[in-house]
C-alpha cells in the first residue's frame, strides 16, 4: 500500500529524516515511536503528502503523489488519505455532522447522501446522538470520533494518525486505540500512527523506533 524510499529532508542545516525506508502493506497498523526530534512527524507529513521530501521516493497503492499536479495532489489526497490529530481541529462554528462531511463535500458527494454516510460512521463511532451538537458542547472523547469519522468519510486507502490519543485520558485512549484495529478489520484499512503511548505502540503490528531522522534496526 505504501512504499518509502530513501526519504530525506532537513530545514536549514538540520538534517530531520536520513534516507528512511518504509513498506506499508495494505490492512497493516504500523506505529512510529520515538523521542521528541527524532523526525516522526515530518516523516509523517511527507508520508501524507502535506510535506514534499528533498530527496527519496513515495508510492502509496502504486502512485508517486509528488509526480502530480497540485490540483491533482490535492484530490488524490481527498480521495485516498486520512488524517488524525492530536488535537481534533474540528471547525467551531460547525456541528459534528457539518464537521465529519467536509471532505466528501469537496469530494463531491451530494450533501444528502454526505450526512448520511457520515451517520453511518457516527454510529459506529458511538457519537450518533451528538450529531447536532458543536465542539464545544462535546467531551473529548467524543471530539476525537467525530475526527476520526471525518477522517474515513472518503473511504480512504491509508490513514495517518499523530498523537491520536495524546489530548485523551486513559479510558478514552483505550477505547480509541481498540477503535483503530475494529475499523481495520472492518474495512482493511492501513494506518500509520506517531505515538508516544507505549500501550498503543505494543498492539500494533509492527513498532518502529525513531532516532535522529531514521529507524533503527
């Protein structure tokens, strides 16, 4: 699903990534750990195309994004990649439902069917009943699934997560992790999660540990 080749990147004269190599498989849950600086979330970033990399090559199910135009880059994007934060970066002025729709609106989707694929998500998500509700009127927890819901509005092919739960408490990253591997075997998705949480990392397929912009072996 996602291959990485010699991967390289720096600002200035600080080197962040040293040619990283990655292979992906589809339906795989992958987690990068790592101290602080080690590079995990620019290699994140480049992995989904929001950073475009020095030098190194990315392919995600087959095609280079960063051979296409910008236009192209970005429906690529909004076709096959999701995002989760941190901090959920849910629109304030907008309900959850508005919020979970945004993408396949860009996409394209007609609004009705939008919001209802979107309750479909909320449901499994557990936060059908707060679809009306802003942000702020939710729990974090709650937050966090609506980001989530938005994030696999498009059915995307790869999901990248950074510090999914590092915002939540215990019992909320507990259940957002096991979240991660239902919707994996619901729907094959692959993710690719930057964490720190040492539990999260261990249920994982794989771990990887990040140091001074490269895996060690």
């Amino acid at each position: 699903m996602l291959i990485a080749k010699g991967i390289s990147h720096q600002y200035g004269e600080l080197h962040v990534l040293n040619g990283v190599n990655l292979e992906v498989k589809q339906g795989e849950i992958v987690s990068i750990v790592g101290s602080s600086g080690a590079g995990k979330t620019t290699l994140l970033q480049i992995l989904g195309t929001l950073e475009t990399p020095q030098s190194g090559i990315l392919t995600i199910d087959g095609i280079n994004p960063f051979q296409l135009s910008q236009k192209k880059l970005a429906a690529f994007r909004n076709q096959n990649i999701g995002f989760i934060f941190q901090f959920h970066q849910l629109l304030p002025e907008f309900t959850a439902l508005e919020n979970a729709i945004l993408p396949t609106l860009i996409h394209g989707t007609s609004q009705m069917e939008a919001k209802k694929n979107a309750m479909e998500l909320f449901e499994l998500l557990g936060v059908q009943h707060r679809a009306e509700h802003k942000p702020s009127e939710l729990s974090g927890g709650e937050q966090q699934r609506v980001a989530v819901a938005r994030s696999l509005i498009n059915k995307p092919k790869v999901i990248f997560a950074d510090e999914p739960s590092g915002n939540l408490d215990s019992k909320n990253s507990e259940e957002l992790h096991r979240l991660f591997f239902d919707l994996r075997d619901r729907f094959n998705q692959t993710f690719v999660i930057v964490t720190h949480n040492e539990l999260l990392a261990d249920m994982t397929d794989r771990k990887l540990l990040m140091k001074d912009g490269s895996f060690e072996l």
